[in-house]
C-alpha cells in the first residue's frame, strides 16, 4: 500500500464539511436557527422598502436575498468572504440590475459610512469570538445612516441565568458535531452587546432552536424540497451519520438553546 500523502485529507467531503454546508449540499435552503418563521417576523418589524439601500452579511445560498429584494430595493449589496454559495446566491440576484456581491468580511465591509439603511445579518455572528461579533456590530452602526435598521437572527442559549459551566459544556459539544466553533450567547447578553455597539433596541423575538426536526423542515422547506433532503441523507451514509449526530445534540440540548433575533436602530 503506497504511503498517504502528508496533509491529505481522507474520507467523504461530508465528514468534513462544517454543518451549514453539510446542510447546503444536502438541498437545504434555510439555514437558520429559528426559521423562515423568525426570519419572516423579523423582517416584517424591519420593513425593508423600495427606498431602502439593504446590505445583507452572509447571504448563503440567498433564501432571505430572495425577500428583501422582493421590494425592488434602490440598493442590494451582499457581503460574504466565502465563495462556497456563490453560484446559488448568483442565480437569486442576477435578475436585480441594483444587486451585486462582494467579497468582504462583515467586520469590515468597505462601504463608505453612513451610506446604508438596512443591514441584516442571520446565523453569523454565533460562530465569532464576543470581540468579533462586537466588531461587526460596530462596522454596521458605521455604515448605517441615522435611523437605520440593523436585523440579526442568531443562535442564543436558555434561560438568561443558565450556567457559565453549562454554557461551555454545549458549545464544546456544538463545535466538535457542526464543525465550526459555535459561540452562542443569552438572549440579554445579546441585547446588552448590541447596546454597547451604539444600538437602540426596537424588537426581540425568540423561536426554538428545531433547525433539523421534522415539522420545521417541512414548514421551512415545503414538502417536496424536505422529501428531496431527506432522500439526499438517507442515500450518503456519511451525511446520514453527519446530520444525525447533529440532530441528537440539537434535541439533547433543546431546554438551553433557542433561537433569538433583534431588529435594532442607529440612534439619530
């Protein structure tokens, strides 16, 4: 038998894969923690319109571009530093002559200041340091003109006194099943960083965390999408194994996580 390749990677793409995109290949579409159901109630109290000019971070594979350019926004400007959805979120923004994307990080855009009024930023900043999400709270307050509106939709864990022990225990056992370090915070942890970015609080609403259960897949994905899913993972066994860990650390932790989600101002 010939000698492995130093630093070759063995095994099936989808032992490696970090969960979102495990999820993504598998033909899932919404990747958020709470839902199309948060998501929809957030952008309702946000109410992005045809003067808005929308910067979207991390748009995946662009289920919510989908939405906010629903209105014919003057502006769409998706900012991702990944290139793994490109394509899809490609095909959801081509036919919007105002929407482009570019390749940059969320803690520092480019944008010139001042020139957006809504920011949305879904299942992101769960996986940065505290310093980190704090960073990109603050390059969005930079780029908001006064008044705007900034939606963040993000992994949160419950109830607000849980642990700091506890706390740890999940989100070690999070990172080694999802494969990315996952750094959730309590809901009035949440609330107090984005109020230390400079933030008003206008709404906050929570949801449970059911990303992988069966009446939210469905409800999220439509039956026919959640039955081409789910033949996906029943057909890679490396998939299957995958997303069924996922699902028993998901379900093993349902009573400490949720999902949370703020629609916040830039004071005027």
């Amino acid at each position: 038998m010939s000698e492995q390749v130093k630093g070759q990677r063995q095994g099936p793409e989808e032992k490696r894969l970090q969960g979102h995109w495990l999820l993504a290949k598998m033909g899932k579409k919404v990747l958020r923690p709470g839902g199309m159901e948060m998501t929809s109630a957030l952008l309702t109290e946000a109410a992005p319109q045809a003067e808005d000019d929308i910067v979207e971070y991390g748009p995946g594979v662009g289920r919510t571009a989908q939405i906010l350019l629903s209105v014919q926004p003057r502006s769409y400007t998706a900012v991702d530093p990944n290139l793994e959805a490109a394509a899809e979120l490609a095909a959801v923004i081509s036919p919007h002559p105002q929407a482009r994307r570019i390749t940059a990080d969320a803690a520092d855009t480019g944008l010139a200041a001042e020139s957006v009024t809504l920011v949305v930023g879904e299942a992101m900043l769960t996986m940065q340091s505290e310093s980190d999400k704090l960073r990109v709270m603050r390059e969005s307050l930079r780029i908001l003109k006064p008044g705007g509106r900034y939606v963040i939709h993000e992994l949160a864990f419950t109830p607000d006194h849980v642990s700091p022990a506890r706390i740890e225990e999940v989100s070690r056992e999070l990172a080694r099943t999802i494969k990315v370090g996952a750094r959730p915070l309590t809901c009035a942890h949440w609330r107090e960083l984005l109020e230390s970015a400079g933030f008003e609080v206008c709404y906050e609403w929570q949801n449970p965390m059911a990303l992988l259960r069966p009446a939210r897949l469905i409800k999220d994905e439509g039956p026919l999408t959640f039955l081409k899913f789910a033949a996906n993972v029943l057909r890679n066994p490396a998939a299957r194994e995958r997303v069924g860990a996922m699902r028993k650390v998901f379900n093993r932790n349902r009573d400490n996580l949720c999902a949370v989600g703020f629609v916040v101002r830039k004071p005027i």
